[in-house]
C-alpha cells in the first residue's frame, strides 16, 4: 500500500495498479486506462478522503455519489472566500458544476442530505446565501439579482429538473459557472430599480443527483445542443452503476465527517463576512506554484489525448482547457478547506488532476456510451471461435474446409442459412479468413480457409483484435 503522504492519514497518492478501472470503450483510446473510482477517491486530501470514506462507511452512500455531493458542497463554501488565477494569470471562481446519475439504491439521497445539513444551517437567514431546488431560470435569476450571489443548486433526485427549461439554459449557466451575471432581457426592461443595484458577478454551485435514465433521455434530447453551446464541456459528470451498502448507522460514530460540519460553518462565517465588504468579482486569489503549474499543463495535453477517440481535434482542445480549469478549481477547493497556507502545492494538483481525470473519463463514457456489438458481428465470433476450437481440436495450426460444409453446419447454432453466410462474410471482411476457389482433383471448388492461428485463441474467453467494424 502506497503510504500517507501526511502523518495524520488519510488520503493516499493514488497508485496506478491500485483497484479495478474501467474497462477501455470506444470512447477512449487504444490501450488508455483512467484512474479507477477507488483512486479518485484515495485522491482527495486527508480531510476530504476521511469523510468520503465515513460517509460510505456509516451512510451507506455509494463512493461515487459520496465524491460528487462532497466536492459540490466544499465549492459552495470555499467560493465565498477565495478564487484561483488562471494559467494567463486572470482571476476565477471556485464554483464547480456537477451531475451524478446513479442507478436506483446508489446513496444519492443519502449523501445529498447528510453532505448538505452543515449548508444549510451556515445559510440561515443570511440573503445573500441561498439553496435551490429545482427552480426556474427567471426565478433564479431574479432571486440573484436581488443579492443572492452566493447559490447553490442542489437536490437529490433531479428528474424535474432535467426535465425543466433551466438545465438547457446553457448560455446563463455558462455565464454563472464563470461568475458573470447573465445580461438583461426584455423581460427585465421595465424594473429599474432591480437593473440599477443588480450585482455584477454572483456565484453558482450546482450539485444535481439524478437516476441514470433521467441523465441519458436528458443527453438524447439535449446533449448536441449542451456541446454546441460549451456548457457540457464544463459540466462535471459522472455516472455509476454503485449499490448503496447498509452502513453502519448509530453503531460507529462520526468523527471526519463531524469535522467536515465544523469546517463547513467555519467557510460559510467567514464567506459571509467578506461578502459584506467586497463583491464576488473582488475575493482574494489563490496562485500555483510553478511546479504546480507546470504538472496542469502537461494533465491538459493528456486530456486532449484522452478525448481524441470520441471527439473531433478542435473539440478535443475545448474538452482539454475546460477539464483542467475545472482540475484547478478542485486543487483550489481542496486547498482552503484543508487550510493550506500559500499558493497551491504540486501534491494538491497531483490529486485534482486525478480527480478530474476520473471524471472526464466518465464524462466521455456517458456521452458517448459504446456502442453494442451488432448481431452480424456476435455471430461472426461465435462461429470463429467454433471453427478456431475444432482447429485445435484436430492439432492443425490451420483451418481448410469446403465452405459448404460450414454453411450446413447452421442449424447447429440455431441459424437460417443466411445468417451463417452473414457470419462467414463478416469473418472474411475483418481478415480473420478467405474463401478461395482452388482446385482438387480437376474439380473447381470454394474452400473457406482460416488465416488466423487458432492456438491464439481460447475457446469461450479469447481477446479478439480490438477494433472491429
């Protein structure tokens, strides 16, 4: 086990071969494989890390949405008091935007709430910090216009949500993910008062759970439309297929995640404060050191090559640039919760790129799910193996048979004779082997021969060549 990187425990540098990732789809490249969720977890800093893993333990949360509603809510407290410089040098805030979509039992509910209980007793009766649930565009930002420029969208199952006008509101949640208040549209004409002492910059957090179907109609109807805008690309996504486990309850007591309550409060006090002297626009930057630096730079080169498979070379740079901002928000979250004094350390963005890393690769993986193998081409394997098998069977190294003889063999495998035919014309098209005419004993015949060696295979669980058409 790689060990703690702080005396205290908690949050371990992440090993490569540690825990099962995610097995390589279309999506990706050839041979890349992200970090796994147990890494991104072990990513988090020791504070982070230990309420994560006590909100699975005694929750009984999913780590996936563990991950997910924990950073939504370190955003919202962090970005009333600090933002992060870019690498240009130019200022911008902490808020992160976020969707978890897990199947049914996953712990969404669980970690929306138990993750959000400290929120919400901070925020109490301060106007200018506020939750929503699922709200509509002109309400929100009516409600931020009026002086609410700390908000947070949260809720655990978003299926209104995603359902409703604001989550394809993409050009003011692009506004608001940057801080920048959306521009005024007739419907604000006519209120003078709400223009003149509207707030220039505001904040937005959104933290949105929703069941995995609900995300996947949501990107059918919607998801050219979220790219074409840019949104998607900022949108931080992640989706699971996690079971929730009973947890322990009342029989373990909380320690980190008490620790977490207290720190939460602390941020929230101390956003307030400095909320009342200066506008959002105005909160002290954090900066990076140049090692720091240095390794975010070399991660968006990586991330470009990531997202090369699924997505054109200029769409690929535009995924690039958004995910290693949103890697420097994480640093930068994970920084002030953790009280870090100075600039951004290279060990803390070491953990955010791994994080955000995860994430892009889900992002990818949801956005564009592989496709399933079609039936000519599942048959097809199934009749190579076959024939593969009774290669091997008879101690050949290759295969040379009558293509009639392997075209009467269909009702073996519960097939017309078309479809073996399909089988035997999918083989030969992925060069796997040929039919030939040849000639024995002076008579023109069709032969189906294998050019594939059939000791390379094994029969039920070989690894067929990777690209297939």
């Amino acid at each position: 086990m790689t060990p703690p990187v702080y005396p205290n425990g908690g949050g371990l540098m992440p090993s490569p071969n540690f825990g099962p990732r995610l097995q390589p789809t279309s999506c990706l490249p050839a041979g890349y494989c992200p970090p796994s969720l147990p890494q991104a977890i072990n990513a988090l800093t020791p504070g982070l890390y230990r309420a994560a893993c006590e909100c699975h333990s005694i929750r009984g949360a999913g780590y996936g949405a563990a991950l997910a509603n924990l950073l939504g809510n370190v955003s919202y407290a962090v970005s009333s008091n600090f933002r992060i410089r870019d690498r240009n040098g130019r200022s911008m805030p902490l808020s992160l935007h976020i969707r978890f979509a897990g199947a049914r039992l996953s712990g969404k509910s669980e970690a929306h709430v138990r993750f959000n209980a400290p929120v919400g007793e901070a925020i109490k009766g301060w106007k200018k910090g506020r939750r929503f649930d699922n709200v509509l565009p002109p309400t929100l930002l009516r409600k931020i216009r009026a002086g609410s420029v700390l908000s947070l969208l949260s809720m655990p199952e978003g299926r209104g949500h995603l359902a409703g006008p604001l989550s394809r509101s993409f050009q003011d949640l692009s506004d608001l993910y940057d801080s920048t208040m959306p521009p005024f549209d007739r419907a604000d004409d006519d209120d003078e008062d709400l223009a003149e002492h509207a707030p220039d910059s505001a904040i937005l957090v959104t933290c949105v759970n929703v069941q995995d179907d609900a995300n996947r109609d949501w990107l059918d109807k919607y998801g050219q439309s979220a790219m074409a805008s840019g949104y998607l690309f900022r949108l931080l996504m992640m989706e699971t297929d996690e079971l929730a486990i009973e947890g322990a309850g009342e029989q373990q007591p909380e320690f980190a995640l008490l620790d977490y309550d207290h720190r939460i409060v602390e941020l929230i006090a101390s956003g307030r404060l400095k909320l009342k002297e200066m506008s959002v626009g105005q909160l002290p930057d954090i900066k990076l050191e140049p090692d720091a630096e240095q390794i975010l730079r070399q991660a968006q080169e990586h991330f470009r090559f990531m997202a090369s498979a699924a997505l054109s070379p200029r769409d690929a740079i535009v995924f690039a640039v958004r995910l290693a901002a949103n890697a420097r928000r994480i640093a930068g979250c994970m920084h002030v919760f953790e009280r870090y004094d100075g600039a951004v350390s290279p060990d803390t963005m070491a953990r955010a790129v791994t994080i955000a890393e995860f994430f892009g690769a889900c992002w990818l993986a949801t956005v564009f799910p592989p496709k399933p193998v079609p039936e000519v081409a599942q048959r097809g394997l199934r009749l190579l193996d076959s024939l593969c098998g009774s290669a091997r069977q008879a101690g050949l190294h290759t295969l040379s048979c009558l293509k009639a003889d392997v075209e009467v063999g269909a009702p073996n495998f519960g097939w017309t004779k078309a479809e073996i035919v399909e089988a035997i014309t999918w083989i030969c098209g992925q060069g796997f082997a040929q039919v030939a005419t040849r000639r024995e004993n002076g008579h023109r015949v069709i032969k189906f021969e294998l050019i594939v060696n059939p000791w390379a295979f094994t029969s039920g669980s070989h690894g067929y060549p990777p690209r297939l058409v």
